[in-house]
C-alpha cells in the first residue's frame, strides 16, 4: 500500500481523506515526523496547495497531497475566500466566523445568498512530477448555524436539493458531493491510473 504523507494539521480534513482513499496508507505531516510553519503566499487555492505540498515533498520526497480550500461567498464579493481559515483572525472561532457572515448578508436574499465550497487539491510524486484537481459545491448562506456534522464554514452553507445544511447532512453523503470529497475523487483515478500496477 503506498503511502501519503498528508500536508495538514486538520484532523477532520485527515479523516475525510481516508474515507475517499482507502487503497492508501495516508498519514499527517505531523505524524510524519515534520513540523512546519508554512506560510499560505498564494493568491490562489492551487497556489497555496502548491506551496503546502511543495515544502512536505522537499523534506521528504515521497507522495505529498496537501488540499486549500475555502468558502466563497458572491454577495461580499468571493470572500473569505483564500483566507477562509484566517478570517477574522486564525484563532477566531468558526461560531463567530460564521455568525459575521450571516448578519453581512442580513439584506440579501434568494440567489443574492450565493456560495460555494471549492477545493484544489495538489499531488506531488516521489519522482517529482505535479497534479491539480478541483471541485466544488454549489448552495446559499443560510439564515441561521444549523448542523453539528462537518466543521468550519459547514453549518452555513444550505443545500436546497437537501433542504439542509453542509453539517446537517452525514459524513458518507458529504464526501459524495463536497468541494473535497469531488476533488479527491479525481485525484483518486489519477493516483490509481498511476500507481495500478504496484501494491497499492
């Protein structure tokens, strides 16, 4: 079973990973044995996992997966965006991150409420070589924090063909639709078609 060396810190983002990949041994940085500080430069979400990936795989030279991902909100004009974990301070509460962004769109309604999960995730091979998938997930910033499942910004985003939110749906229905749960499948046949003929 090859192994991935997974360039988070996120355990929920971690748990969902193995979920979609089972056919591979994935692990944390940390459990990897690296500890960084990298800093997200990008101004992109393929530019950050880029970087993520990048600074793993040059310590380690093996298979490195690292995903940047973010809520984009139309109405307050794509934010947070890029800097979805560092809005209004890293060590803010999503509670509070998610209350800001109900009470901003206070005067928008029906369609003004739009947003969507997107994900780039960024693989690097042992033998150097670079691939990008990406994927995303479509619905309205809801009125309220509904849903205890997920984390982050999942308790805002209403799916109208679930009539829930991101956190109200269960972690198997999430992973099929998810901005990351898309990405990561792709990444898998990409992976797969690669690595077919080897023990993983």
């Amino acid at each position: 079973m090859k192994q991935i060396i997974f360039a988070t810190g996120n355990q929920n983002k971690l748990k969902e990973i193995k979920a979609i990949l089972p056919n591979f041994d994935i692990i944390s940085a940390k459990d990897a044995g690296i500890s960084l500080d990298i800093e997200e430069t990008g101004t992109t979400f393929k530019d950050n996992a880029y970087i993520k990936a990048k600074a793993i795989w040059d310590i380690t030279g093996g298979i490195v997966l690292s995903d940047d991902s973010g809520l984009e909100v139309d109405y307050i004009g794509g934010e947070p965006g890029i800097y979805s974990s560092r809005y209004l301070g890293e060590n803010t509460s999503y509670t509070i991150k998610n209350q800001n962004i109900i009470d901003r769109l206070s005067n928008a309604n029906g369609n003004e409420r739009s947003a969507r999960f997107r994900a780039c995730i960024c693989a690097i091979l042992d033998d150097g070589t670079v691939i990008f998938t990406e994927g995303s997930m479509e619905g309205l910033i809801a009125t309220s924090i509904k849903g205890e499942n997920g984390f982050g910004y999942d308790p805002i985003l209403y799916l109208p063909e679930y009539d829930k939110t991101s956190a109200e749906i269960s972690p198997d229905e999430k992973n099929k639709i998810s901005h990351r749960g898309k990405a990561l499948m792709a990444m898998k046949k990409k992976l797969e078609g690669i690595y077919e003929n080897t023990d993983c």
